[in-house]
C-alpha cells in the first residue's frame, strides 16, 4: 500500500521560509514524476513543482526562484523548500506521485496547511 505523509507546513511571515517533506512507503520516490500541488480555499488544486525520475526540475511560473524542489532517495522522502513567502502562497500543499512514466498522479498525501500572514 502507498502511502504519503506530509509535514512542515504552519504558519509564517512574509518573507520568511518554510521546508515541506514528503515522506513515502510502499512506492519508490526514483520510479517516476513526483510532485507538489496546492490548493487555496475556493480555487481549483494547482502544481506547483515537479521532479522527473531522471532528477529534472520543473516549476510553477509564481515560485520559479523561490521554492525547491529535492528528493532524498535514502529516506525516500520528497521535499519543498519554500522560501520568500508571499500571502498568495497560502494553501494546502499536496504531495503527489505517478504510477507511471507519463506523470499520472495516482498517488496523494494529505496535506499540510501553509498560512503566509503578518
């Protein structure tokens, strides 16, 4: 069974930085497309980063240059290290993996609340 639990997020100022994990069982984070999603109070989910299995990065226009995507493939564990907040990143953050080469995502945590406030 996979599993997906995330971690990291609370509550922080503008400006300030936060490191989201991702931590996975049953499922190999080297297999396929890992990524990070977020979703605020009445919008639709939005990706936000994306590792390819062969280590590519890929972001979100809105945190090109401020968020990071990682793995660490000993712990199996995704990561998202946010930093330069903004009010406008205020959301659940999602982790997510695909169950195949096209990055399908199949597989979702259940999130953890990022508030970006004064």
């Amino acid at each position: 069974q996979v599993q997906l639990v995330e971690s990291g997020g609370g509550s922080v100022q503008p400006g300030g930085s936060l490191k989201l994990s991702c931590a996975v069982s049953g499922y190999t984070i080297t297999s396929n497309c890992m990524a990070w999603f977020r979703q605020a109070p009445g919008t639709e989910r939005e990706w936000v980063a994306r590792v390819d299995s062969g280590g590519w990065v890929h972001y979100a226009d809105s945190v090109k240059g401020r968020f990071t995507i990682s793995k660490d493939n000993a712990k199996n564990t995704l990561h998202l290290q946010m930093n330069s907040l903004k009010p406008e990143d205020t959301a659940m953050y999602y982790c997510a993996a695909s169950s195949s080469m096209f990055c399908t995502y199949t597989y979702w945590g259940q999130g953890t609340q990022v508030t970006v406030s004064s």
